[in-house]
C-alpha cells in the first residue's frame, strides 16, 4: 500500500511516516522544507526508506505528481504562526485541502482514504459554563480587556466570571486565522470527501509534544521555549498569569490516533479531538518541567500577552476514545522523551528571542498597561 504524508518531513507527519514503514508501507514524503521550520534544509531524523518529493502543496503540478500511485493520504502540511500573513493560512491549509480531492476527482486517482490534520484551535476561545445561562462559546477577549491585565471569559449575559468545560467536538468557533483556516480545511475535506466517496476523517490535535519538533518556529513550542531557556540559564516568559490551562498529548498518540481513524470505518465522515483530556496549567507546566531539570531560575511573569492566544483549552477525548484510542504518555513521559531526545541532537542557534522580539515587533505580544501586570516567580 502507498501512503502519501504531507509535511512528512515535520514534526508529527516524519513520527507518522516511519509508523507507516514500520507496517510496511510504501511512503512518499511531499513536504517544501518551509524555511521557518526547516532553515538547515531537509532534517536529519528523515528516513532515507521514504521517497521524498520537495514541493508545495499549494502547487497543482506537484501535488498531482505526489498523489500518483497512492491509496491512503495523510495531509499534515499547514501553515503555522502567529504572524498576521491571513492570505497564506487560508493558501497552504484551506486550498491545499480543496487541491487534493480536485486532483483525486478529475485524474481519477486510486485515493481512497484522507486523514487531515486539524486543530484545537478550531475551538476559538473554547466551551464554558455560566450558572446563569448555561453554555457559553465566548468571542475572543477584547484588546482593552487584556491590555488592564484582566484575563478571564465573562458570560456576553450577566458579565459574571465563566468556568471552562471539556471541549466538545460538535461545537467549533474559532477565533483567528489559523482556527479559522483550519476549521475550513477539514469542513472542506469531510465535505468534499463525502461528495466523493472518499473515506475521510479529520483529528483535531490538541498541543502535540515530543522528539523533532522544529527548533525555529515560534508556534506551539512551549516545550522546547522552556527547555531551552532553562538549560541556557535564562527565564522562560510566561504570558498572562499562567494560569491558563492546557491539554498535551505525546506525539505517539498522535500517530496512533491517526493509524486507527485509517482502519477503523466508524471515523469515516468525522472530526475527533486528539489531546489528553487533562487541564495543567502554563504554572504547573513550568513548575514539573523545571524540577525536572533542576533549573535554578523560574519564570519570569512580566505581565504580557500574545494577541490570539486563548485562556483555556482542554479537549473531550470521549468520541475518539469510544473508537478504542486511549492516552498512554502522561507530561513525565512527555518531558523524559523530549530531554533525552534534545540529548540527542546538535544545539541549535537560539532562535527562541528572536521570534520574540519579531513577535513584539509585529504587535504580537504587549505588554499590559503599567502597574496592572503580575511579576510572581513559579
Ligand atoms: N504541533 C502541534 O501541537 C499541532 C497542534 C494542532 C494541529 N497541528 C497540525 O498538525 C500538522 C503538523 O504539524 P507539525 O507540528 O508537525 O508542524 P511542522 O511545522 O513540524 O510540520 C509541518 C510540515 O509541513 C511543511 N509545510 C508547510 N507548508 C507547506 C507547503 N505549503 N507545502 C508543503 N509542505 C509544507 C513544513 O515544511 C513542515 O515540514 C499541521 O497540520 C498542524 O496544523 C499541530
């Protein structure tokens, strides 16, 4: 059987590639090394058993050729950032998507199974509860709001403080232009899969962890940020108050998730969280990470926020864990893995203060307006 993965040459799509060689699949790699995640060019960890065509999914010429030949298509290729270029969100994961089942039609190609990968962030600024008024899908806190400091969802009804709940499948609102390019990427596929008679499932990861993830982008790197920072003897920037919650998964649950929505039918014509299920907050993240590490600085709480960033996101895993998928690694696994692999690998450049400072510089991330920020240490 021929697999097609693309972005195979990133972070979860190379972990997905190399379970499909262990099954003995063939695998064709389309990935155009974006220079923001792969400045070094094609990495290392690749498997030279892969057959690697460099390109763009967003080229017609060059995605025809890649589907040649095959049956089953992981589509992990996205774009990924926090910088304000809206178009190329919508380009890389949107019409990329639209590309594909195109291509698959009007050739007539042998595809009979897509997995796209999506995201939590299709969620927007989550699912929460008001004693009042039931469920709420609150719309993005207002840049005065955070720029005094304030950091909770209030109900748009009675303004009084919401309570997050488990993040449900069936209720999608995101926010910014990644949730949005990436809510439309899998409408587009489950659509267009049905048209067409394509079996199609889409896995909506929460924040994935683990060995190869790009030293250079500045997207969902919360692991390697602080790794880093402790291990040059500098402090971590934690955003708002830290206490914001969060859902990590281990990237070989990832893979696993996806190795079952390929066989299992029931997933045919569905979107699934992928996460752990359970809420740490950025403190505690920093707080176990750091004790592991033996890090003598804690991070520092300057009283800033990244624009688009959300307050608390933690995913309902039940629909896909009735499937029978379940969540082996825990954070200890996720922080042991990822230590031994960092190990492993030659020290990169730190590229972590620049993307910072680009960050600060496009607007990205702000400050909160004097005297109204916290500065506690962990
Ligand atoms: N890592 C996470 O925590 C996370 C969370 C939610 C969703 N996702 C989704 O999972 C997928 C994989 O993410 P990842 O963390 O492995 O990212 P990654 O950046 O490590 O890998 C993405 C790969 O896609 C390639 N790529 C980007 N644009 C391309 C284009 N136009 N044409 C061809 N290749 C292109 C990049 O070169 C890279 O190798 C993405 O669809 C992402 O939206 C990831």
């Amino acid at each position: 059987m021929k697999a097609l993965v693309t972005g195979g040459a990133g972070f979860i799509g190379s972990h997905i590639a190399d379970a499909l060689l262990a099954r003995g699949c063939d695998v064709r790699v389309l990935d155009n090394l974006e220079p923001r995640v792969h400045p070094r060019g094609r990495p290392a960890y690749l498997s030279r058993e892969i057959e690697f065509v460099e390109g763009d999914v967003r080229d017609r010429a060059t995605v025809e050729r890649a589907l040649s030949g095959v049956e089953i298509v992981f589509h992990q290729a996205a774009y990924q950032d926090y910088m304000p270029d809206y178009s190329k969100f919508f380009h890389s994961n949107v019409v990329s998507t639209a590309l594909l089942f195109e291509l698959i039609r009007e050739k007539n190609l042998s595809v009979r199974k897509v997995v796209v990968a999506s995201s939590q962030s299709v969620y927007g600024e989550g699912q929460y509860h008001c004693p009042d008024h039931g469920l709420v899908l609150p719309e993005a806190r207002p840049a005065a709001q955070l720029d005094c400091g304030d950091w909770d969802l209030r109900c748009p009804e009675c303004q009084g403080v919401l309570a997050p709940v488990l993040l449900r499948e069936a209720r999608a609102n995101p926010a910014g232009p990644y949730g949005v390019s990436k809510f439309a990427q899998e409408l587009a596929a489950l659509r267009l899969g049905k048209m067409l008679g394509i079996h199609t499932a889409a896995l909506r990861y929460s924040i994935v962890q683990g060995a190869r993830q790009s030293f250079y982008n500045a997207y969902s790197g919360i692991c390697r940020i602080f790794t880093r920072a402790f291990r040059a003897g500098r402090a971590p920037v934690i955003f708002e108050d830290g206490k914001q919650l969060r859902d990590y998964v281990h990237v070989s649950d990832v893979v696993a998730a996806n190795l079952l929505v390929l066989d299992d039918p029931r997933a045919d014509g569905h979107a699934f969280n992928v996460g752990s299920g359970r809420a740490t907050s950025v403190l505690d993240y920093a707080r176990i990470l750091r004790q592991k590490m033996n890090a003598p600085l804690a991070p520092e709480i300057p009283g800033a926020y990244r624009v688009g960033d959300v307050r608390h996101t933690v995913s309902s895993i039940a629909k896909l864990q009735a499937l029978g998928w379940s969540v082996t690694k825990g954070l200890d696994e996720i922080f042991d893995d990822y230590l031994a692999w960092l190990d492993s690998v030659p020290d990169a450049a730190d590229y972590v203060t620049a993307a910072f400072d680009a960050m600060q510089r496009s607007g990205v991330v702000r400050r909160v307006a004097r005297g109204k920020g916290s500065a506690a240490a962990v």
